[in-house]
C-alpha cells in the first residue's frame, strides 16, 4: 500500500492520519508483517517505529 499526503491534506486531516495508522499498527501486530513508514514527520515515526 502507498498513501501520500501534501502537508495541507495532513493538517487538515490529522485525526483521519491516526486512526490510519493505529490501524496499520494494529494490523501488523496480528498479522506480522513488515511495514515501511517514510515520512517528514519524526515524532510519528517515532510511534510507528520498532527501530528508526
């Protein structure tokens, strides 16, 4: 899967981006699979990460 957010789109829709992503986190720990998180934004690669 591959989703891309202009800057505006993230602040607008942080909420939205969370939930995503708890989802994706959720998801992974079930399912066991790898993901790759590219961002800008550190402090949420930081909650994503196992390792940054």
């Amino acid at each position: 899967m591959t989703a891309d957010l202009s800057t505006q789109q993230y602040l607008h829709g942080f909420l939205f981006v969370a939930n995503i992503l708890r989802e994706l986190k959720g998801l992974q720990n079930r399912f066991g699979f790898a993901m790759l998180y590219i961002t800008h934004e550190l402090h949420l690669a930081r909650k994503v990460a196992a390792q940054l």
